[in-house]
C-alpha cells in the first residue's frame, strides 16, 4: 500500500498550451513535486517543496507576482488561463483528513519533516480564512503532539494579534521560521505594495526565527546598486535586531514562469539561463549584498541558499546539502563557524551500500543501492534520473541527516 502511495509521487503530468503570441509552452498539469496527482486523494493537497513539505489548502493570490511559479501549474489557472486574484478551497479536504493522510505517508517524519504552508500556491498570510487556515494547520499538529518546525514564506507581512498564537506554537516545541521576501521589484513586477516587515517585532517577541529573503533580485528589475543599497539602509534602520539571517536569490526559470511574464503580462522574460526550476543569481549582485551586509548587518549570516537559514535555526547539517552539493555558494556565504563545523561533520561520501539502501527502503522505494560517486551523486538501479523531483528531493533530504553512515572524528 505505501508503495503505490510513494509511486504516485513519481507521476508527473505535462499538458502543452499555445500563447496569445502563438509560442507554446509545457505547463505540469499538478503542483511541482505533489505527493498524489489524484484530486480525489487529500494528498493532492501536499508537495515536496524544496526542502519542506508544503501543505497547500488554496488556489488563487491577491498578490499576483508576475513571476510567480504557480503559473506554471495547469490545474491552477482557473480565471482564463490566469490564477485567481480571491483564494479559493483547492478541494473539499479538510485539514483533519489532509494531515491524517500525511502522517501516514513514508516521506513523513514525526517531530522532524519540516512543514511549510502555501509555499506552492499563495500567500500563507493574506487576510481572512486563508491567514486563519495558516495558524489551524500549525495547531492541528500541535494538538496532535507533533513538533515538527514550521516554516512560512510570506510577502504580507506578519499578521495583527497573532502573537499569542505565535508564541503558543514555539512554546509547544514546534521551531518557527517565517521568511520575508522583498526585493522592492516595480509594480509591474509585483503589484502589491506593503510593508513585508509588519509584525516581525510582535513575531520576534514570541519566539519565531526572521529571514530577510531579498529575493527575486533580477538585473532588469532591482538589481541597481541603487536599490539594493537604498533596501539594505533601510532595513538596517527600521529593523536592524529583528534580522536573523538574510538570503539573496534570484529568479528561477520554468516554462510557466517564462509563459506568465510573457504572455499573460507582457514583460520580457530577463535573460536567466533556461534550466527547469533552477534559480540564477549573478556574482556580480552577490558581490554587492555581500559588501553591504558585511558593513550593515555585522554578525548577522548571508546565505546564498535558503535551506542554511533553516539549518542554522535547526542546528542541523545542510538539510539540502549545500556544502558538498553547493560548495562555492557555501564557502561564498558568511556563515557562522559553528554552523560550518556541524555542516562539516557530515560527509555522504562514508555512507556504505547497505545505508544507502536503508534510505530507500525507508522510503517504500523499489531502488537498489549501488553507491556514491565522488561528487555525492548517487549510483542506482533504476537510475535516479528515472525518477521525479519530490522522489529524488527526499532521498537528498534523508541522506542529509546523516543517521546512516559514521560521523566524521573531531580530530
């Protein structure tokens, strides 16, 4: 039974589309890395989303990013090819049966798996049922003993009165994590203008971990040494001690980015490398926010990677393993050295066959164990290239923790 569960991860859906300008673009039908495809399965309603598993109650965002991955999935382009602008239920799961299916599946790890929310369809924080929905999945684990960390990505700004709650959830033991994204882009890049920073002082005081996600930073849109200056003076001043880790990044490519910027709002696509799902950052604008932090935010981590925030908080080695699978981005970050020793203390490489199979094994999957190659890919049967993003996401994530081969000695 888990096994069919687990193999319905590996289904992805493509349906192709014609612009108005008569280019066609590839378009997956389900939401990138979901656990079940199937609609009628409340499972429909969770995906791997990077290094989280994202819980996704909504389709539709007032926000209405210009770039915004969500354009990219089919099923939800519901108003004319285009997201909607009020949320609407994405089925009729509640969030009861939604996390008895999750607690079930192999890819669930009580007390660990980190939980993110809305992270693949809206944004967690916009006012009314969607905000009170955000804060009923945080308590319904809760209430069900679990402590898994919470991670939420947000463009609106913290919610009034909900400091309380907030404190409630850290309490509990469950670890908090709430990233801003503010890059100051233009209205036309994103139409909402709002104060990302709202809240954090209430959020700060009950115990929640703040990233500053200036992101997406894109050369024809804010990447003016202006702007980045003019940003990072600005949070310096207002919110200087709020400020746990900052983490630049750029745009990602996809087919349905590229057909949201393009056709649906007629903005040139930036010229990024065209690589499915993976994000460019120039050097040079990296070069720039390093410089600045260093000045403004003495102390404070500079991560190109947004899983080292997460990892630091934890104080885990790389959930994503950034400093083995990322080694320049890594070296190139000012990360405290504390958090470089735990990171170093892990190394894929010592994994022997029969842990590597452990993993697999664990994860329902029909995979035989071949090894690891010097440059931490792994050797399988099938081919992990057989394989999907939310499959090959979760096998990276497990082999991050470390718990299947020798810690590397101290000395």
């Amino acid at each position: 039974m888990k096994k069919d569960l687990v193999m319905q991860s590996n289904i992805e859906e493509f349906i192709e589309i014609e612009g108005k300008s008569g280019n066609k673009f590839t378009l997956r039908k389900n939401t990138y890395g979901v656990l079940v495809s199937d609609v009628n399965n409340p499972l429909s309603c969770v995906s791997v989303s990077n290094d989280s598993l994202s819980i996704d109650l909504w389709t539709g965002c007032p926000w209405q990013c210009r770039y915004c991955h969500v354009q990219g999935t089919y099923n939800d382009l519901r108003n004319e090819g285009r997201m909607l602008k009020i949320p609407q239920r994405r089925s009729n799961f509640s969030v009861k049966e939604i996390i008895d299916a999750l607690v079930e599946h192999p890819f669930f790890t009580s007390n660990e798996t980190i939980i993110s929310i809305g992270t693949a369809s809206t944004e967690p924080f916009s006012e009314g049922p969607v905000v009170e929905s955000t804060f009923e999945i945080m308590f319904e684990f809760i209430e069900r003993g679990l402590k898994n960390p919470f991670w939420i990505i947000t463009k609106g700004g913290i919610p009034k009165h909900k400091k309380q709650s907030m404190a409630k959830i850290v309490q509990a033991g469950n670890p908090l994590m709430i990233s801003i994204c503010w890059a100051n882009n233009p209205n036309t890049i994103e139409p909402v203008n709002n104060n990302r920073f709202r809240g954090v002082e209430e959020a700060k005081e009950a115990g929640a971990t703040i990233s500053w996600h200036l992101r997406p930073i894109v050369n024809e849109w804010s990447g003016s040494e202006r702007n980045i200056e003019m940003m990072m003076l600005w949070v310096n001043k207002n919110y200087h001690n709020m400020i746990d880790s900052i983490v630049p990044g750029g745009l990602r490519w996809t087919e349905g980015i590229e057909y949201g910027l393009t056709e649906l709002s007629g903005i040139e696509m930036p010229k990024i490398p065209k690589k499915d799902n993976v994000k460019y950052f120039s050097p040079s604008l990296w070069k720039k926010i390093s410089k600045l932090s260093k000045e403004l935010f003495p102390g404070v981590p500079l991560y190109q990677k947004s899983s080292c925030c997460m990892s630091k908080m934890l104080g885990t080695p790389s959930i994503n393993l950034v400093q083995h699978l990322c080694k320049d981005e890594c070296e190139e970050s000012i990360c405290p050295i504390e958090q470089r020793q735990i990171c170093a203390s892990y190394n894929p490489k010592k994994i022997v066959n029969e842990g590597l199979q452990k993993i697999f094994d664990k994860l329902n999957l029909d995979i035989k164990a071949i090894g690891i190659t010097d440059n931490y890919q792994i050797m399988s049967e099938p081919s992990m290239i057989n394989f999907t993003y939310a499959i090959n996401q979760t096998v990276k994530k497990e082999l991050a923790k470390g718990g299947y081969y020798e810690r590397k000695s101290s000395g």
